[in-house]
C-alpha cells in the first residue's frame, strides 16, 4: 500500500493520469473506506476481513500490471506503447484498478492488522512496531529504483503482487480468527493452531 501512497503520483504520470486529481482521489477513498472497518470488523472477523483484502489487493494490482504490461503504457511516449487515446483509457482503467486496491486495503490491512497486533502480542512486545517502520524504510528506498528499472510499474506490481499472495497464505495458514475471543483464548487458538501444524508435518514425513 505505501508504494501506491508514497509514489501515487510518479505512478500516475507513468500511466498518463492527472497525477494530482488521482492522487486526491486516492487519498478520499482510503479515507471513506477505513471507515467502513469500524462497522464490520467485530461482525465480519479478523481473519476474514484479511484474506478478501490480500486476495482482492492481489487480484487488482495483478489485473493492472498486467495491462500496464500488455499496452505497454509505463513505456516513454517517444518510443511507442500505442496511440494516445488508447494509452489514455488503459491508463484509466489501470487507475481504476489502483482505487480498488486502495478501497481493499484500507477497508482490511490498514485498520485490521494494527487491532490483530493489539490482540495477539502481549504488551511488553515493541518488536512488531519496529518492524513495521523498518519495512516501511526498505520499501521508500527500494520502489524509486523498481519504478526506474527495466522492471518499470507492471514489474514492480508484480512484485507487490506477489508479496500479497504470500500474505494471504499467511493469514491463511497462520493466524487463528481472534474476534469476540479473550487476550486468554487467542494465546490458546494460537497454540491448538500450532500443534495441528505439528501433528500434520509428522503424519507426513
């Protein structure tokens, strides 16, 4: 999500998009959406909420990359990547697709992992926090080279892409769903959890 936030604007311009009206329109959404959260998280679940928001997130920046890729509208006007109109409408459907990416992560990961963290991690822990801004470092130094490489927006979406499908497989497969559940009970989740894991790698060796 921070490579769109963080660079939204380069990404437009590469994808001939009024940077700045997509860039404010951006930033409503992610705001209307987040609300949203507040309504269904304790309905919905946890657990739930992030695997729709990795797969959907997954799916749309997939979906955009690869008709960055195909019309080749990240490429420099000078060298071609289709007529201009046509450049254009790709280029609005591939911000289409980028509102719903940003409409899927801020409705899911962006208010629903810092709840998960709350419930899951006991509060001598500060390691998580830490994490979090380190990664945030490593990707503001690390997209501007990705956007400027021959992997250009299609690669550096297919990249994003497929750190999403990791993280679905990691809700996935990781974490139990904590809603309605005492700070108690997830410690227990977590462990019943884990023994099936272990139970399962030994019947199958």
């Amino acid at each position: 999500m921070n490579i769109i936030m963080y660079y939204s604007t380069s990404i437009f311009c590469s994808i001939d998009v009024s940077s700045y009206a997509a860039t404010a329109i951006v930033g409503v959404i992610n705001f209307l959406t987040t609300l949203i959260t507040l309504f269904i998280v304790d309905k919905v679940g946890r657990k739930t909420l992030l695997l729709v928001g990795a797969l959907g997130m997954c799916v749309s920046i997939l979906a955009a990359g690869l008709l960055i890729h195909i019309f080749n509208v990240d490429e420099e006007r000078e060298g071609g990547g289709g007529s201009e109109e046509e450049r254009q409408v790709v280029g609005y459907f591939v911000a289409l697709l980028i509102v719903l990416f940003v409409s899927f992560f801020a409705s899911t990961w962006g208010p629903v992992v810092w709840v998960v963290t709350s419930e899951v991690f006991p509060l001598s822990v500060r390691v998580t926090t830490s994490g979090n801004w380190n990664g945030n470092f490593v990707v503001a130094m690390v997209t501007p080279l990705l956007l400027g490489s021959v992997l250009k927006t299609a690669g550096t979406f297919y990249i994003l892409a497929g750190f999403l499908f990791a993280s679905f497989l990691f809700v996935l497969l990781t974490l139990p769903e904590t809603k309605e559940e005492s700070l108690e009970r997830i410690d227990e989740l977590f462990l019943i959890l884990w023994l099936q894991k272990i139970n399962l790698f030994y019947y199958m060796r």
